[in-house]
C-alpha cells in the first residue's frame, strides 16, 4: 500500500523550470529580475504540479498580500446585468490565476467612497495594486490616488486618467465609424443614446458622434445621456421614436440598451431595420440572442481585461509607465441594421 505522495515545494518546481529558487520566489512576488518568458515557464510548471506560494510566507516577508483591488461605482443590480462588466472581470482573473493572485472587488455610490476605500486598502497593506475604471473628466479620483503611491492601470483614454498608465480603446474612431456605417446605407436621421454626459469615455464617444454627423453634413442627429440602464435606454428610445421626424438609426452606448430599444421598437409596431436600424456597443450574446441579431461595435472584452491585468503586473515591476492601446471595436453587421424604408409617396 502506497503511502501519501509527496508535498510539492518551491524547490521542485525551480527543478523542473530550470530555474533557481529564487527566481520562482521572484516571479510568484512580482519582482523585476525575471523575464517575461521565464515568468511564464515558471508559472506553466507550477500549474503542472499543482503548487501556489503560501501565502503567510508572504506576510511574514513583509511583502503586500497577492490581491488586486477593483472599485466600480455602479449600482450592484445594473452591474450584475451588465455582460460587459463580467467579460471584463473574467478576463481580469484569468491573468491573476496564473499568477496565484486574487481580485478583491468592492462596489461603491459615488467617488469620494472608492477614493476611501483604496485608502483602507493600501494604507492596510490589503492589495497590491489596482484597476481604475470608469474615468470621469476632470476627474476627482486622481489626486487623491496618485498621493497614495498606489500602483495602478488606468481603463480609458490617457487624455482621462491623469498619467496614470493606462490600457485604452479609441472610442471615437468606433463612433466616427457607426455614423458612417449607416450614412452609407442612406441613413441621415442618425440618434445616440449614451452613458453619462460626465463618463470619459461615453463624452469622447459623444464628441465624435456630433463631429462626424456635421462633417457627413446630417443636421438630424440628436443624443440622449442616461445611466446604462436598459429601462433607461428602453424611455430614450420611447421619446426618439414618438418625435414627429424620429431617427431612422439608433446608435447605443451597450447592448443592454440596444436589446431594450428593439423590444420598444416592437412595442410601438415598428419594423427592425425597415424602420428603424439599432446598432449596439460591445457585442456580448445578448446581441446575437435577440430577433433580429444586433448589429454591434464589437470588441473581445475577454482579451481586454487580460491585457489590463497583465499591464498591471508590468507596472508593479516597474516595467511599464506609459498607455497601451488595444484594438478598436470594429463593425459586425446583423440584421438589425439596414437601408431605411423609403418615405410614403416618395
């Protein structure tokens, strides 16, 4: 009768790397020294035989626990329906568990709130770093964190987040190009419904919306602010398709929206895309669940939040300072989007 097999130690795992002791300490500790491929090797082997760094050890070294803190002031019910928050996330601690971290997320009412929670966080030596989201302009948040010495990345346009590094999409290229999409399909009637008019990200969004409509010269462009909310986007659309000379295009902000859009459509008799064509933001499976399939800005949200992990670990070492940009949401066509019906007796 075999007796239990044998603990897996640190110096096993160095063994089967190749590596010394101390790199595998490095690499688990996010100390610079070790290369991003060796890092890798490491954290390969160490899956293999099923070994994680103790984490007391950790404390006893004086080193901040291996967590990383996320804060979004958003309301838990609109972020528990919200696909592009949990790709985000899911991505996010794809990256963490390859480096035996964990997320700690904390939801929050206004901004004053998360600024005193990171301060509880680092000042308790709680987390290790963070991931900033949700940038507003001219935002309050920064100040206060840059004091702390808090390492973080920043999720928005640099322009937004105070020099912090940042890991960012072109919002307005992705606008600039669903206005042109459906300029091209004979559109000139073109709404949006937005995020918050103070949210960085949905004012950049906004800016290029007004832009490319008077460049492509549509004087009948009109744009709703709201709170992500599919009931909100549900009364934005409700008010655009009651107005005498109604879009016959809707741009949204997410896809939550987009789908509560369509279904007013429906409810007011009106056909999707004969009149009236609904483009989403995200393109999560809402989108290709709902009938007709929405047309969406798409963009791998999954890849995203890995790309944000992994540039936090590269600021925490001291490896990166600057902005990364990811790729830009480009168009997927589906079947809500489509030429307008031509106008009666026209």
């Amino acid at each position: 009768m075999s007796g239990p097999a044998p603990r897996v130690t640190i110096n096993d795992v160095a063994a089967r790397a190749g590596v010394s002791k101390g790199a595998v300490s490095m690499a688990f500790n996010d100390r610079p020294g070790v290369s991003r491929a060796t890092r890798e090797r490491i954290f390969q082997v160490a899956r293999e035989l099923g070994w994680a760094p103790h984490q007391s050890a950790r404390s006893l070294s004086g080193r901040r626990a291996g967590i990383v803190g996320l804060v979004i002031c958003r309301p838990a019910r609109l972020l528990g329906l919200e696909p592009f928050y949990m790709e985000f996330v899911s991505g996010i601690e794809g990256v963490l568990t390859e480096r035996a971290h964990a997320l700690l997320l904390r939801l929050v009412r206004d901004l004053g709130e998360e600024v005193a929670v990171y301060e509880e966080w680092w000042r308790g030596r709680t987390i290790g770093g963070a991931i900033l989201v949700d940038f507003h302009q001219e935002d309050p948040r920064i100040p206060a964190l840059r004091a702390l010495g808090l390492p973080a990345v920043a999720v928005g346009h640099p322009s937004l987040t105070g020099g912090f590094p940042s890991v960012w999409t072109d919002d307005a290229t992705a606008a600039a190009d669903a206005v042109r999409y459906l300029a091209a399909l004979g559109h000139r009637r073109i709404a949006r419904v937005g995020g918050p008019a103070g949210l960085g990200h949905s004012a950049i969004r906004a800016r290029a919306f007004e832009a490319t409509m008077a460049e492509l010269g549509l004087d009948g462009r009109r744009q709703v602010a709201t709170g992500f909310a599919g009931e909100e986007g549900a009364r934005a659309t409700r008010g655009l398709l009651m107005a005498r000379d109604r879009p016959t295009a809707i741009v949204y902000d997410n896809d939550i929206m987009a789908v509560a859009g369509a279904a007013v459509a429906a409810e007011m008799g009106l056909a999707v895309p004969d009149d009236v064509s609904l483009l989403a933001w995200d393109d999560s499976q809402l989108c290709r669940l709902t009938h007709p399939p929405l047309s969406a800005m798409s963009h791998d949200v999954h890849r995203f939040g890995q790309e944000v992990a992994r540039a936090l670990f590269e600021v925490i070492e001291g490896s990166r300072t600057g902005a990364l940009q990811v790729p830009t949401p480009s168009l997927t066509p589906r079947g809500s989007t489509g030429p307008p019906r031509p106008a009666r007796g026209g």
